[in-house]
C-alpha cells in the first residue's frame, strides 16, 4: 500500500476511474434536470453578506483535522475525496450576484483533489495546520474542501480538510466522515469486486429551491416581532480601547475544567424538571450574563436546524438557524425557577424553528440592534460533545483540535460533555473587556458546579458579579458617579455652547431613580460648579458608528445645519431609494430599516454615480448620511488634490513603458518615483476611483484590477516591461490567479515581482541565503509569493520573455500613508499601539526557544523602488532579497517610546507573542548596489518621518 504522495500517475487515474465507477448510479429527483443558477438559502444568504462585507474571514472556515496512526493511501485518501466532491454538488458550488442578487451555481465535478503533504514533527504541526485553515476561500471561485497531509512517520499522519461554512454545517461533518471511510476503502483495494453501498445523497440546491418557494411565514414571523419586541442587545463590559492586535487575534477563548461528576449532575437536574442537558445548560448560561451585565430582560441565540425526516439524511449542506431565546431572570428567582422559564422559551422557539432568523431581522428592522448598532443576538449557548474524526479502514483516528482564532459572535458559552468536561466561554477580544472575560469564564464554571450541588441557590447567592465600572481618567467627575451608581446603567456629561452642565443617564429597569434623586445623588458627594444643571433620562444614549456618544443627537444641544451640495443629495436619494424614506442627516441607517445587502447596495449606487471608492463596509461604519456624505467630500478632496488624468496615448506610442500594479500602494508610489526619475514611460494599473491618486506626466493609467483577468492580460500585451506590485494581502487565490493570467500574456521584455521574504516560511538556519528553500509552516500570504513566483520563473526566458527577476522584501517603511498604517497595525501593531496608548511592550526574551536574536528585517521604500527598477536592466534571472537592515525588537520599542513620547514600560518575558516571533537575518547580496541608503534612509530617521504628523503621498 502505497504512502508516497508521488505515485505514478498511470495508478492514480486507475484510482479515480474505479472509485467513480463504484459511486451508485443516481436515483431521478423531484428537482432533477433543474440545472443553471438558484437562489440562496437563507443561512447562505447571511454567510455571503459577511464574506461580501469583509466580515467573514477565517471565523467561517471548517477545519477538520484527524491524527491517523497506521498506513495511509495518500492516492486512496485523494481519490476518496474526489468521489466525495463528485456525489454533494454543494462542495463545488460557485456563488455569484446578479442584479443586486446572489446566488448559487454547481460547478463541473473535478478530476482529482490534490492531496498536499508535507513533513513536520508532531509538535510542529500546530502552527502549519493553523495556517492552512486561515487560508480564505473565493466563493465567486466555488469552495472545493482543502485537504493536507502532515506526515510525522511512516505511519503516523495529521489530515486537515478545510471546509467552507456555506458548503457544511455541523451534523454534515458526521456525513463526510463516513462517506470517506467507505469511499477510501473502496479506492484502496483496487482488487476489489464490491463497490461502496452508498445511496444517492440529496443535493442541497433541491433544498434552497424549497426553501425558497416556500417564501415567508407570515404567523411566525408576527410571533417572533411579539417575543422579541422591546428587547435590547445584553450589555457586555467592552475594552475602553479595542486590543492593539485584534487585527491579528480578534477572538480568544477561556476553558475551564469541570469534575466529571457535574454533567451527569446537570442531565439528572434537567430530569427532574422535563429538560434536556442542552436546557440546563442554556439556563446556566443565562445565568451567568445576568450576573455578569445585572439586566434581567435578556436574549441568547442557540443554533436549530432545519433536517427533518428521512428525505433529509445524507444532506451535505448548511441548514443550521439561529434561534433568538428571550427570557426573563427578574425576582431572583431560584435556579430551578429559571431553568423552567428556559425550558418554555426553548419550546416556545422549536414551535417556529422554521422562520429562517434573517427574515426575524428583516421584520424587527432598528429594533434588531441596540441603539450603539449593537446586533440583538450577540450571545450564544450551546453544548459540544465528543468531535467527529475520520475513520479510515487500517488507521486509527483521533481528532485534533485546530482554531482559527475567530469568533461569529461576541460571546458564546459552551459546556464540553466528554470524558473530560469543561466550561468554554469564546469572545471577541474588541467586543468583551480582556479581564472581564477571565472573570467571566471562571464564573461560568463555578457557577455550572454550584447549580450541579444545589439547583435551589437563588440568583443573586450563584458565583459571579456584574464587574466594577471602569471610566476613562478624563471621564467628567459627574459621569463617572452616576455610571457607578447601582441603579445607572450608562450615563454621559455635555455642555451646550454658551449653556450650562447637562446630564443624561439610561436606568437598568423602570421604576429607577428620578432625575430630582439623581441630581440630588451628584449635589451631596460634588463641588458646587461639577454638579449638572439637570439629569435626563434616556432610553439609550445616542452613539456614533465607533460607539462614542453623539452630542449632537441631545436632547437640548443644539443642532448642526444639514449637509449641502451633490454628494449630500445622491446619499439622500440612495438612501430614499433603497430604505423607501427620505432620511435626516443623522438617521442612523439600521433605524431605517437597512442591513448587510442594502449597505452593499448603497455603497455599489453611490460609487457608480460619483466615481468615488466606497464599500459596504463604508456604509455600515459611517451608518448616518452626515457621516456618509462627510466620507465622500474627503474622498472627493483627495481626488482634486491630486494631479490631472494627462490625455490618454495611443496604444504602444512609447518604447520602453514599463507596467507598474499596485502603483496606488506605498511600494508603487515610490516605484513610481523611480522610474520618472530615470526617465522611463509609464503605465499604471489603478482602480477607477483611484486613478486620480497616480495620474502625472509621463503616466498612462489603464484601470482595473487583479480580479479582472481580462485587464490584466490586456495591460501587459501593452507594455515592454512589468513590475508587479499589487497584492490582496488576504485573498491569495486572487493573487496567483492574477500572476498566471499576467505570465500568460508576457511576450517580452523582463518582469519584476515584489514578492515577500514570507515565501521563505520559517528556515532551520537562522541567517538565510538568497534562494534558500522554503521549510513549512509557510502562512497563505507566504506560499502565494511563493507560488507566484513559480509561475513567473518558470516561463522566463521562454517564447520570446526576457528574465525575470523576485524581489523578496521585509517590512516596507517609507514616509507614505499606506506604510504608515502598515506600521501602526500591521506586523509591528502590537508595539506602535502598546507605545501609543502607554501600555507595557512585552518582548520576547534573548535565549528564549533557543533563539539568541529576535526582531525584523526592514527596507526602506526608497531602496526597495531602486532594487526593483534596477532589475529591469540587469534581471537577477532568480530570487533576490532586498533589506536595508535588521532591528532587534529592544531597539524597535525604544525608537517607539521615544518618538511618540510614551512612559510605556518596556519588559522582557519568556513568552514569544505570535507577532514578535521573527528570528531571521536575511542576506542581500545580488542588490547590494541599488541597496545602499541614500540620505534620510537610516533607521531612525525613516521612523521619525512615519511617526511624524505630516503626510507625503
């Protein structure tokens, strides 16, 4: 049995033909011959706004990862795969829009899945199958599963399959799982007479049809708009500043261990009172929020599920719908008492488990978000039991655990009932206050052991506490007062121009304070001239897309004039267009009626009418059409600050043009320096609403971008020479597609490609040669490079191309706003920030994992722009590493501290941040020339030009 992913090809197809022959031959559906695009289900329609939005991100991805010890057949495991994609057409699904539209179309079924195997010790494994399942999918592309091979042993393996949520939910897994054992059976006795018996599946496109004819349940729905009306988001104590590296770790997850004896204890008290483990648990969970937040009106979605019946099983697919439970925790009544009203809602909610939860939103509008914008359903509960592993014929399997370090939402409690009970509390590290959660998650267990011993304990004698307010040192005296009183549960301090002191709080319940007591609160514990002139109560305090309080929506502060001029009024008429209402200037637009597919609209409306760049995303952060149109005017000034769009040439009117993408970046703005400084022609690849930022004399500007194949093939046919700088940084299926389509379309002259010393991974040897191998884990954005470099060297000096040259660069710095936000919330985030906000810099100790060094190589733009454009006369026909310097991170953080004028501390310690775990010294020997600083390119005096106030673009 072969373990050799190398086989002979010859053998592989023999696989594959045998495995598909074996498949049972498809039984007739109700919906066959139905072929073309089809509508969204529900769940998928949610899942593609958040991937539209930018809001997907790995927290979508599903990693499936097994620890087989025994002999694997990679070829068998391949052609299993590839049978498994043949039979669920949802797992080579492509999703499209059209119209404003989405939907869904099933693409040809693949001849082989591609198995990657690479070798790594066990202990290393981690970091590698991370990586691996980070790695977003293109939905436009279709989402075929990923599979990788980590080989430890001859016969000892780790298998990652990488799922897209839209394609899978939970129960397929068990599907999958079993459906590979067979199929991998089959294929791995080619001498087999007996194919594997398995039924024709049911297709997932046959269940959206239904779905979707099915349209709305009109009595469902006016139930759940009754349940949930007056409901508000729980309020979670927030961070006062969102984590300097919530980019790189937005989410993490507190587990505490729980004896054995408490889940057997929990299902013996559901019971007792006619409820499921999932029942008690969810009233734990309850339980905890309200001691943690003090409210008693409080909402928890749990995930149901639309299988029912036979017809359904076997469905790969996501038929998951989220559930939003409302109950009441008022009285401090007893634990038992309140696992019974959890009982009723959970009863209550499966009677109308069949309304899917985005038609729930639809119909409450505003009211399905907090006043702050704050999703209604923001907290989950549920119970995980043993995970799914592959079982493989000859193998035995044990499943491994692989996190993307991502969370759907901003907090969820979990019960893990194995052999080895826990508590897990998951958050967003910008939605829930860092030592809260620590809190948090030890309250959940206690509070979960405590309930197990005495269901009787009332509320208020259960572990865990609503935390202690926390207020920012400029916090007004006042404020700060009445958010502490027990009472009060938001409170701000304004002062109208020219008028006096004005409070505004927001009671926890009716029947509170009045606004005489209040004010009588601040008289007896302020000086004279702190005390307000008047307390006003609120409902909730109106707040800004970041969460910050809006004077101006006051109730007594005066009102700002309404925005004039085009861009006010096309924002008006969209918003009036898509939200039926003409709006103020500062409706907020989830008020209106708007979600996630009105803000992609909006936004495609406004940036076709007015040219300017403008996303979803734009629309859901700015929220208000003062905001929107406040957005655009600046917009619309850079613009106009830019140089005139020169007349375009006739095509190829100039020898020598070079193609420069990415010329928009802070990499492209110098390369672009450099070549109007040697006198070469230029034509640069912008977007349309970014032309402006790059038009000037001697630049054409051909616009597009690396999603349009077409444009790019059509860019280098006119060029005589590329340098390719442009990256998604986050879609590396993007980049390679556009390397191979622009290397296809080279017919001469040299190419240059900006790649990234990422493309080497993480080299054994601390000091690394130009073209030293690559060695595993390498990261998405790192084996893009190094796929992309494949592609453009291997056609080098073929059919008529000139040679080629990859430019592997460090971290970039140079005085331009793309590399200064680079600076501030990229790789080196964690320091700019902790420095910013006079937190500690926590460093990774010398000697610590048995590295003497840590730090990072760096370039300075300038150089970096030499190198590249000195390649297009004296091409290094190869790899090229371009570094001006290496810095240890000691030195880094007292360059920091010192520019921003920051007191942070500066410490040692002997755990290594993922962030600050660099331990490389590149050598740069093929550009030592064009390398060599020019004045103002030292260390110190590129970072204080960065850290500076004054902007070059």
């Amino acid at each position: 049995m072969s373990t050799d992913p190398f086989t002979a090809p010859a053998r592989q197809e023999e696989l594959l033909r045998r495995a598909r022959a074996r498949a049972a031959r498809p039984a007739p559906r109700a919906d066959a011959g139905q072929h073309g695009p089809v509508p969204l289900s529900h769940a998928q329609r949610r899942m593609w706004l958040m991937d539209r939005l930018g809001h997907g991100g790995a927290s979508y991805s599903v990693p499936f990862g097994t620890r087989l010890r025994g002999p694997l057949d990679v070829d068998a495991l391949s052609a299993a795969l590839t049978s498994l994609v043949r039979r669920h057409e949802i797992l080579r699904t492509r999703y499209g829009q059209r119209d404003g539209e989405p939907y869904q179309e099933v693409l040809a079924a693949p001849g082989a899945i591609a198995v990657r195997v690479v070798t790594a010790d066990a202990a290393d494994a981690g970091d590698l199958l991370v990586a691996e399942a980070r790695r977003p999918f293109d939905l436009t592309a279709g989402t075929l599963p990923r599979v990788l091979v980590v080989r430890h042993a001859p016969q000892d393996h780790t298998v990652l399959l990488t799922f897209h949520h839209i394609a899978l939910d939970g129960p397929s897994l068990e599907t999958v799982a079993e459906e590979l054992g067979t199929l991998y059976a089959a294929a791995a006795d080619p001498d087999s007479t007996s194919g594997p018996q398995l039924p024709e599946p049911p297709q997932y496109a046959d269940f959206a049809r239904r779905e979707h004819r099915a349209g709305d349940a009109p009595e469902g729905l006016r139930h759940w708009a009754d349940r949930l009306d007056g409901a508000v988001p729980p309020r979670l104590p927030a961070p006062a500043r969102p984590p300097a590296d919530a980019d790189v770790r937005p989410a993490d997850t507190h587990t505490a261990p729980l004896d054995c004896a408490v889940p057997d204890a929990l299902r013996e008290l559901g019971r007792r009172h006619r409820a499921t483990v999932f029942t008690v648990a969810l009233a734990a969970a309850f339980a905890t929020l309200h001691r943690c937040t003090g409210q008693d009106d409080l909402v928890i979605g749990v995930a149901g599920t639309h299988r029912r019946g036979t017809a359904m099983r076997g469905l790969v697919g996501l038929c998951v719908n989220t559930l939003p439970l409302r109950v009441d925790a008022s009285g401090d009544p007893a634990f038992s008492t309140l696992l019974e009203r959890v009982r009723d809602a959970m009863l209550d909610a499966q009677r109308h488990r069949e309304v899917p939860f985005d038609r729930i939103l639809e119909r409450l509008g505003a009211t399905a978000r907090g006043a702050d914008g704050t999703a209604l359903v923001r907290v989950t509960a549920d119970v995980l039991g043993a995970p799914t592993a592959l079982r493989l014929p000859g193998t035995e399997g044990e499943h491994v655990e692989v996190g993307v370090g991502e969370a759907k939402f901003d907090l969820s409690f979990a019960v893990m009932d194995t052999d080895q009970p826990a508590a897990l509390v998951q958050y967003r590290r910008a939605a829930l206050d860092e030592e809260a959660a620590t809190a948090l998650g030890a309250a959940h267990a206690a509070l979960l052991t405590a309930v197990a011993d005495d269901p009787a304990l009332r509320l208020s004698e259960l572990p865990g506490a609503a935390p202690a307010p926390r207020t920012d040192p400029g916090t007004h005296p006042a404020e700060a007062l009445l958010c502490a009183h027990p009472e009060v549960s938001d409170a701000t301090v304004a002062t109208p121009a020219g008028g006096p002191l004005l409070a505004y709080a927001v009671l926890r319940a009716t029947g509170g304070p009045s606004p005489a007591a209040l004010r009588a609160h601040l008289r007896d514990r302020l000086a004279a001239d702190l005390v307000p002139a008047a307390v006003t109560l609120l409902d909730t305090l109106p707040r800004d897309a970041e969460g910050a309080v809006d004077p101006a929506r006051l109730p007594g502060m005066p009102s700002r004039s309404e925005p004039e001029g085009p861009y006010a009024e096309a924002v008006r008429t969209g918003f009036a267009a898509l939200l039926g209402r003409t709006p103020a200037p500062d409706d907020d637009f989830f008020a209106l009626g708007g979600h996630s597919l009105v803000a992609v609209q909006l936004a495609e409306r406004l940036r076709r009418a007015l040219t300017l760049p403008l996303t979803g995303l734009d629309i859901l952060q700015a929220r208000t059409p003062r905001a929107v149109t406040a957005l655009l005017d600046e917009r619309a000034a850079q613009r106009a600050a830019a140089p005139a769009k020169p007349a375009a040439r006739p095509v190829r009117a100039r020898a020598g043009t070079v193609l420069v993408t990415g010329a928009t970046g802070g990499v492209g703005a110098f390369v672009l320096r450099e070549l109007a400084a040697q006198g070469h022609p230029v034509l640069a690849l912008a977007r349309p609403e970014s032309a402006h930022l790059v038009a000037a004399e001697g630049v054409d500007v051909v616009e597009g971008d690396l999603t349009d194949l077409d444009g790019l093939r059509a860019a280098v046919r006119r060029a005589d020479a590329v340098i390719h700088a442009a990256c998604t940084f986050t879609r590396p299926e993007v980049d390679v597609a556009a390397m191979a389509a622009m290397v296809d379309a080279w017919s001469n002259g040299p190419f240059t490609f900006v790649s990234s010393v990422d493309a080497y991974g993480h080299p054994e040897a601390g000091t690394v040669a130009e073209e030293s191998a690559s060695r595993e884990p390498l990261s998405p954005y790192g084996r893009a490079k190094l796929d992309c470099e494949a592609l453009l060297l291997r056609a080098a000096g073929t059919g008529g191309r000139g040679g080629a040259s990859a430019v592997r660069s460090p971290l970039v710095w140079g005085p331009h706003d793309r590399l200064r936000d680079q600076l501030r919330w990229g790789a080196t985030g964690l320091l700019y920030q902790a420095a910013r906000e006079g937190r500690p810099l926590v460093l990774p100790r010398p000697g610590t994992r048995g590295h003497d060094w840590y730090g990072a190589a760096w370039v300075h733009a300038a150089a970096l722009a030499r190198a590249v454009v000195s390649c297009l006369e004296e091409p290094v026909h190869g790899v090229a590493n371009a570094v001006s310097g290496h810095v240890a991170w000691q030195d880094l953080a007292t360059d920091l501290t010192e520019l921003l004028g920051s007191d942070s501390e500066i410490r040692e310690s002997d755990e290594v941040h993922p962030d600050l775990d660099h331990h490389w010294h590149y050598r740069a020997d093929r550009l030592t020339r064009p390398l060599r600083p020019g004045p103002g390119e030292d260390r110190r005096a590129v970072l204080t030009a960065m850290t500076g106030t004054s902007p070059e673009r």
